[in-house]
C-alpha cells in the first residue's frame, strides 16, 4: 500500500474542481476521467488525494524541470516563431501511455513524487531573468498541476509573458473556462490517430471522444491550437482513423490548423518497436492533406521538406526549419505570402533568435 502523503508540504495545496460525495468520497472533475476517489486514497493521475473529503493536490509547485525552449519544440509553428518559453512541468499523469518518453516524471506517483518546490514568482522571474517570452507547461500533462499553471499563468499574463500548454486534451470543458483566459495557445497531443482501440490498449484511456470536447471549448474561448499525431509503427497507423481525425480537425477547427505528423522512437515499455518509417510518415501527411488541412508538418525528423511551411495558395516556401530553428523566413510583415498576398495562419511576428541559442 502507498504510504500516505505529508499534508503539511508547502506544495500540498486544496485541489479546484471536485465535489464531495457521499461517505467521505469525492469526485474529482478536472480532467474527463471525472475520478470518483475513496477517503485516504489518490485519483488516477497519482497527485491528487482525498483527506478527510476534501480534494489536494501534492504538486504545487513541486517541479520537476524549468527550462528555457524555443517554442518551435511544443512544436507550435505558427505562434510566435523563432521566440523562446520557460518550459515547466511537475510529476504526474492521468494518461499511462506505454510508449511516454518523459516516464520517470509522468509515471511518479502517489508517494514517489518527486521535485523542487518554486513559488508562481519565482518561475516567472527566472522566465524574465532568462530573456522568455513566453510560459509554457509541458513535459508531464499540465492538467495534473493545474493550480500551480492557473496562478503561474495569471501571473505571467501581468508581465507580458504569453502562456501555452502541451496537453493530452482530458481536461474538462469547465477547467478549460477557468484557464483560457489566462491562456494563449494549445499544442494537443493526439495519439494513434486518436483510434479508440490504441488508447485503450497502450494509453490506459477508454475513450479519447473528450479530446475533441476540449478542441471545441479551447476553439470557443480563442485559444489559439495546433495538433499533433504520434504514429506508432505496428500499432497506431490506422489511417481510416486518421483520415476521420483530419476531418474532424477541417470541419471543426478549420482547414488552417496546423497539424504535426510525429515519428515515434522507442522508450519506456515500446522499446522493442522500431522508430516510424519515414514513407509511413509521408503517407499519413499525404492523407491529411488530401482531407483539405493546409498545414501539414513531419515532425521529430530534422531536415526533412516537411519541416517547411509553404503558401496553401501558390506553393510558395514561406518558412523553411531545421529542428526546432526558422533558418529561412519569406512572409510580409503582416504574416502574408510575398509572391500572391495570401494571409498566413501565423500569430505574432517572427523573432530572430541568436545564433548562440539555435537548437541545431
């Protein structure tokens, strides 16, 4: 049995979002799992337990990395390219993917949580500090540390910092109205062509249809979104999966989404199934395409033409990256295309990194 946590950390905060229930249990409704947890015991995602009927969260603040990336990683390529974020994360997950390459934070759990406790100040004076322009909460799903994002977020926004997120997309449509004031744009991280059957065999989630639920409420507040798909050889390459989630994506969010075909590498449980071929990859970009997204990117695959962003107009090479670096930039000072004037699903205008901090 685990042990039970010490409410009297600094990082163990009252937790937002849950009701009490009947006999000492609560329900927990941040993310779509809508734990129903029993007194003296921890919700799915390892970080949040219930005391005496009331819900907490045993990671706030508790870090787990502070780091400075360009944005171009999340990936978000048509927000604010070429500019950096102070990248943060804690332990905890409520997805259990057997392929996560951030498994010894995502999978700490329960008494085995990990960290260093900061304060929304001092994260946000070291982004200052470090020269962000931006926050993001990544690594581990940000939905597992959601006070500790709100108040960081709030914070941030008062000195000019945007804030991002890389999510699963289970939060709940009521956290996400909480949060989009306070937010800025959203990398969701789709799985497998979101095929009901590989979440349920390699992610632990019986149902990923709330993904979509929390895309329409990010798309109903203006939170601007991009979407990746992690295509897993063998497994997660169903392309009449795919070709129903591009749909989707066209029909709901726009033709202009920008939307991220990912290679898979091997790690944590997946280490026997090989790297994603590059043909596969191309082929579930083609398809994509072919289902009317104008902004099709392969991405974990440096140097490949699919990196670049080209005009869905005229064909035109607009942006062309290596990794995570803009070595290449062709718009208009207004994000349009120079050789036929169309206007670019860019927000922001292209900052210029040093050559010190390029992430070749």
């Amino acid at each position: 049995m685990p042990k039970k946590p010490d409410l009297s950390k600094p990082w163990v905060r009252e937790a937002k979002h849950w009701e009490l229930l009947d006999s000492g249990r609560v329900k927990c409704n941040l993310c779509s799992r809508r734990c129903v947890i029993q007194p003296e015991s921890y919700g799915v995602c390892g970080v949040r337990y219930n005391h005496d009927g009331k819900l907490y969260t045993l990671v706030y603040g508790l870090l787990t990395a502070a780091n400075v990336d360009p944005i171009e990683k999340k990936p978000l390529s048509h927000f604010h390219p070429g500019s950096l974020v102070m990248s943060i994360s804690t332990a905890g997950c409520n997805f259990m993917c057997k392929f996560c390459l951030n498994w010894t934070i995502s999978q700490a759990r329960q008494d085995k949580v990990i960290g260093d406790y900061f304060t929304p100040e001092e994260v946000v004076n070291l982004a200052l500090r470090y020269g962000a322009d931006g926050m993001s909460y990544t690594y581990n799903e940000p939905t597992v540390f959601y006070e500790f994002m709100l108040d960081t977020a709030k914070l941030a926004m008062k000195h000019d910092l945007f804030n991002t997120i890389v999510t699963n997309g289970y939060m709940t449509p009521e956290a996400i109205q909480e949060l989009a004031p306070y937010l800025n744009a959203a990398t969701v991280d789709v799985k497998g062509n979101a095929d009901p059957s590989f979440y349920r065999k390699f992610m632990g989630v019986n149902d990923p249809s709330p993904i979509f639920d929390a895309l329409l409420e990010l798309k109903k507040h203006g939170v601007f979104i991009e979407v990746t798909d992690l295509v897993v050889p063998r497994y997660g390459e169903n392309e009449d999966a795919l070709r129903k989630l591009a749909s989707w994506i066209v029909d709901n969010l726009g033709p202009d989404t920008p939307f991220h075909v990912l290679r898979f590498h091997p790690d944590f449980l997946m280490r026997d199934v090989p790297s994603t071929p590059l043909r596969t990859l191309e082929k579930h970009a083609e398809i994509a395409k072919e289902c009317g997204l104008n902004y099709v990117y392969v991405g974990n695959v440096p140097g490949h033409p699919l990196e670049h962003t080209y005009c869905p107009k005229c064909g035109t090479l607009l942006v062309r990256r290596y990794g995570f670096d803009v070595i290449e930039w062709n718009l208009s000072e207004d994000n349009r295309c120079p050789k036929c004037g169309h206007k670019i699903n860019i927000v922001g205008k292209y900052k210029r990194r040093p050559s010190h901090l390029l992430w070749w």
